[in-house]
C-alpha cells in the first residue's frame, strides 16, 4: 500500500509542477496586460470578463471538478493575477473575520490590502472619497429581507455597483462559560438575531439575558471574550479568530439563510457579459399614477423587474418614498436604456453587473 501512496503521490508532485510552470506563465501574460491597462487608465477588476473565463472552462471541463471547484480556483487565481497587476485595496463592514469581509475574500482573494470599517457607511464614504479602490457591503438577506442602511447610502452617496456575492450564512455560538446558566450577555448584530430567533427562544427564552446588539458578528465574538458571563452570535471564523470556544454550530434558523453582498466602487462601469442585472434608484413626482405610468413603460419594452424597495425620503416630514429596483438586463441594452433616457431626470443609475440570482 505504501508503495502505491508513493506513486500516486510523485504523480500529484508532477502535474504541481506543470501546474506551478503554467502559472507563472499565465502571470508573465497579466504583466504585460497590466502595464498596457495602465499605460490606457484601463479598469484592472473585470467581473464579466472573469465570468466569461468561467463559463467557457465549464463548457470545457469533462473531469472531476464540479463548476463551484473551478470556480473557488480560479477566483483565487484572479485575484492573485489582479494584485500583480495592481494592488487593490479592498473596504468591507469589520471587524476581521464578519461575512463581509468572508464574501470579500471570496472576491479578491487573500493577497488584496482589507481594511476593515466600523460601519456601512464607513465603507460607502471610504469608496465615495477613493481611501479605497473597492467595497464590500451587505444589500438583503434571503429571510430578513433589504439592509436598510446600505440601500440608503446608494441615495446619499454617488458611488457604484461593480458586482454581487452571494454567501450561506451559519451562525455558530461562542461562549467562555461552561454552562449556558451562566450567560448573562449575549452580543451580535441585530440581523444575525432575527436569523436566531429559535435558538434563542429554545435555550434561553425563559431566562434574564440581555441581547446586545453590536456593528457586527465579529465585534460579538470579541465581546464574548472580553465581557465576563457573555456569548456571541457569530460566524466560525470570527470565533476561531478571537479565540473563542464555540459551544454550538449552524443556530440560524433555516438551512438555506443566504446573504447578497455588493462591491461598490467610484466611478466603474462593467461591459456586458450577456446576464446582466441593473440596479437603479427612482424618485417620482407626487402625483397620481405617477409609479404606474413607469412601470407601465417597464412592462411596454418587456423588462423584468426583478425587485423593489420603497424608502422614506428621511428629510421629508409628509410620508414620501423613493425606489430601489433590480432590473433584468444591462444599461446598454436597447430595451433598458430608453426607458430609462426617457425618465433620466428621476432615474439614478448605480450599476449594471454579472447577476448571480
């Protein structure tokens, strides 16, 4: 047995190194595109153009790898293919190890500079100001639905939409105590208790903890080792980090508790890659009809509206609304862009991008 280990494993060694010669010359390719790129100003991040790569290497593969496999691969590989040509530095909602910064490194990788941020709006004027290149944000929850906060920034702030990440959300439960009787303080973000209602109300509803909501998951975990008789909601990695003992794994509620990420950037326009989503954000007059009358024109060219959010216009004092909607397709295309020339003057456009759902 052993001497067929042997074997298997100087076959492993050799495709390593084939695979480690093919690299290296896929980088000495990236040095010569990013010195063209910036020798023309160009835009190093291209998500249609990573998806394309993607698609076609599926269309290719007849081996193991499932596309999710070539996928975790070759996003680390153009992360590391970007930072060669420019480093990026990356925003996102901190502290180290929150899921934002989980679905940032999914993105770009672990060799991009992160700069963790106390709050969604943090990052936005982080982006807004270019302090940073790139930002990671929270958008909806697939059970708590829209984050307010970040919806509300898109309105304040002229950043834009460069792509989406879709991340599973698993709460684990960290603790220092030893016995749950013990536990006077729980710390988390107020979403991540919503996605905890059942295991709350199981293991402690008949108690006197006190829920203390904190900026983020990862800010629990620290909590939870810093307060005496506390525990945090948090993600595993944030417990690992903090060094805090985890006394319970997967307490969301539901299995397939999902979150939608955004990265935003200042002034960054992606090209079509064929699925595309846009995003916009619609201010109406205050008369009659006024929302019918646009979607009507939706409805006239065949776009699909995807989603829609209403928010209060918050220097109003009579009640009026503003809209956040996803659209099925990309500025360019014919249908789009003329009902949206057509409402211009209340239409703000935050991005079209490779749409993941």
């Amino acid at each position: 047995m052993e001497k067929a280990l042997d074997q298997l494993r100087e076959q492993i060694d050799s495709v390593d190194n084939q695979l480690l010669a093919l690299l290296n010359q896929r980088m000495s390719v990236v040095q010569k595109v990013g010195e063209l790129k910036k020798s023309n100003n160009a835009i190093i991040y291209r998500p249609e153009r990573e998806k394309s790569i993607i698609d076609r290497l599926e269309g290719l593969n007849d081996g193991l790898l499932t596309r999710g496999m070539i996928e975790a691969v070759f996003l680390e590989i153009f992360a590391a293919s970007r930072n060669f040509e420019l480093p990026e530095r990356v925003g996102y909602l901190g502290p180290p190890g929150s899921f934002t910064h989980q679905a940032a490194e999914g993105r770009f990788g672990v060799t991009s500079e992160y700069i963790p941020l106390s709050n969604i709006q943090s990052v936005f004027e982080s982006v807004d100001t270019e302090r940073v290149r790139f930002g990671v944000i929270p958008i909806e929850n697939n059970r708590q639905g829209f984050v307010g906060e970040s919806v509300d920034m898109f309105y304040d702030l002229d950043v834009k939409i460069v792509a989406e990440i879709v991340l599973p959300i698993h709460h684990t439960f960290a603790s220092r105590c030893d016995q749950l009787s013990d536990i006077k303080y729980i710390y988390s973000k107020d979403v991540a208790f919503k996605q905890c209602r059942k295991f709350l109300r199981e293991y402690f509803g008949n108690t006197d903890v006190e829920i203390v909501p904190v900026d983020s998951t990862s800010k629990a975990a620290q909590m939870a080792m810093e307060v005496d008789n506390s525990a945090a909601i948090c993600s595993d990695v944030a417990a690992k980090i903090n060094n805090a003992p985890i006394l319970f794994h997967n307490i969301e509620d539901t299995s397939d508790n999902q979150t939608r990420f955004l990265i935003i950037s200042k002034n960054f326009t992606n090209k079509k890659s064929g699925a595309d989503k846009t995003t916009v954000i619609l201010k109406l007059p205050d008369v009659v009809g006024s929302l019918a009358t646009f979607l009507q024109d939706f409805r006239d060219h065949g776009i699909n509206l995807i989603k829609i959010e209403n928010r209060p216009e918050r220097t109003d004092t009579n009640f009026k609304a503003w809209f956040y909607l996803d659209l099925d397709g990309h500025i360019e295309d014919e249908h789009i862009s003329k009902v949206l020339d057509k409402h211009g003057d209340k239409i703000k456009w935050l991005g079209s991008y490779v749409k993941l759902i």
